[in-house]
C-alpha cells in the first residue's frame, strides 16, 4: 500500500485540487483509494459528493483512538474512492495533537489498521497550509510527499525555505525509525507566459542545490479552466476534459503523465474513453 501526502507550507497552491485528481484517476485506474482530508478546513470532504450524507465518523475518531475503523470511512459516489472526512472544524485536533508525545505517529499508526491495509491498495492525505502538529503527522504517515508549487516568485520562495525548515524540523524522528519520505515538487498552475516559464526553470536550478533531498516532476500542471469547471460540476477532471484542441494538453493527459510520474509501475495505464464510458454508465 502506497501513502502519499500533498503538502505545501502555503496555502491556495492548489493541494486539494490535486488531491482530489490524482485519487480519482487511480481510483478509475482500478486501484482502490481511500482519501484522508487531514486538514481542519475541510475542503477536500466536500470535493466530491459522497454516498453517505452524514458520514457516521471522520478524521477525528481516526486521531484520537490511532486506528481507522469502518465507521471512520465514507464511500463517494465514484467507485474504487473512498474517504476519511475532516470532522473538526473548531480545529481541536490540533491542540489536542500537541500535548501527546506520539503526536507525530498517530496517522501512520492509524493507517496500518486492518480495514486499510486490506482494503486500499493508495492512501492520499490532503493537509493544511499552516505548520503544526497535524500537518507533522499526516507527513509522517507518507512514504512520499508531493508538493505543488505555483511558478510565482513568493510562492518559489515560500517553498524553498518552508520546506527546508519542514525537513529540519522532522529530521529528529529518523532516530525513531520514521522516515520521512522523499518530497516530489510539482509546477502547478503554470500559464503560457514567459516570466512563468523563467520562474520554474529557476525553481528547477534551485531546487536541484538541496542536496537530493527534493526533486522536481517532469510533468507541469498548466493553468487551465478545465480544472476549476471540474471543481466546480465536483468530477475528476481527466473526465471532465478528455482531450483537448491546441498546444496545451489535455486534463486528462496531463492527470495521467503526472500519476505514471510518481508511481512508475502504473505507466501504460490508461482511462481511455471506453473505459469512461462504462464507468458513467
């Protein structure tokens, strides 16, 4: 099982957003995915529309108990995706985080419960812009992060020193035995202008002088209305935009190339139009 957080120390990066698209696509792919919105905004639980309307538990019996039960788990009306929704939204957790000295593992813990391992073949965490103990925790429970970064310079440089910091900060918990998995940056939201073009090739140069600890992806998330429509009509967007006229690439192309990106062993693995089809039926 796969554990992936999308993380970023800014806010309105477009980490939901993402979240959401990559768990839909590997759920069309066929991969069972269970989405965790660890973030006390909860943004990522209303993305899609679930099968349930009032999930029975969420995100905070999964913290404080440290295991994901059944009762924990909300289906969305897509098939393969389901979700652990942020149930907190007086932001309670947080604190509640901060006074146990475990804090930092009861994600990864929770997540090696038996309904997850059994069930789901990816988990995806979506988190909070601030720094905090839950954001600590759900970086924790990864076995990678994956942060977007927009091609705007206080954006570049928020990344930059926000996740050097963030990497210091849990560095300790390698004498523990924990990891923390290796950080893939992602251009998103780029526009065909070239002042954006300038500021990703820089954010590649820099990046490449953190001594391997981050790597920058290959496929760039253009600025596209596709993705807000897709927001908007709460589909994934490789349905909502299939294929595309013109120079810049599909939703759809650009979902995929990013998903055989991260998980190598996936590459050749499409969602064609037939395959659509069949699932809208």
């Amino acid at each position: 099982m796969l554990k992936i957080t999308i993380t970023s120390t800014k806010g309105g990066v477009g980490k939901t957003t993402l979240t959401a698209n990559l768990g839909a696509l590997l759920a069309d792919m066929g991969l069972r995915v269970l989405l965790v919105d660890a973030d006390v905004q909860p943004s990522l639980s209303k993305y899609f529309p679930l099968a349930a309307e009032r999930p029975t538990a969420g995100l905070t019996e999964v913290i404080v108990r440290g295991q994901v039960t059944a009762t924990c788990i909300t289906p969305t009306v897509f098939p393969n995706l389901h979700i652990v929704v942020s149930d907190d939204p007086e932001g309670h957790l947080p604190n509640w985080l901060l006074g146990r000295i475990d804090r930092g593992f009861r994600l990864r813990f929770a997540l090696h419960s038996p309904v997850v391992a059994s069930n789901y073949d990816c988990v995806l965490i979506d988190t909070q812009g601030a720094i905090g103990p839950l954001q600590d925790a759900a970086l924790m429970a990864a076995d990678m992060l994956v942060s977007p970064i927009t091609p705007e310079i206080l954006s570049a440089r928020e990344f930059k020193h926000g996740t050097m910091e963030l990497l210091e900060r849990l560095e300790p918990a390698n004498a523990l035995g924990a990891t923390l998995g290796p950080v893939k940056a992602v251009i998103y939201r780029q526009d065909r202008s070239a002042d954006a073009r300038l500021i990703a090739s820089g954010i590649r140069e820099d990046l490449t002088r953190l001594d391997g600890r981050v790597s920058v992806l290959a496929t760039v998330v253009p600025h596209a209305k596709a993705y807000k429509e897709a927001a908007t009509l709460r589909i994934p967007v490789h349905r909502h935009e299939r294929r595309r006229d013109g120079v810049m690439p599909s939703a759809s192309t650009v979902m995929h190339h990013l998903v055989w990106e991260l998980i190598p062993s996936l590459k050749g693995v499409h969602v064609d139009a037939l395959q659509l089809q069949e699932l809208l039926s």
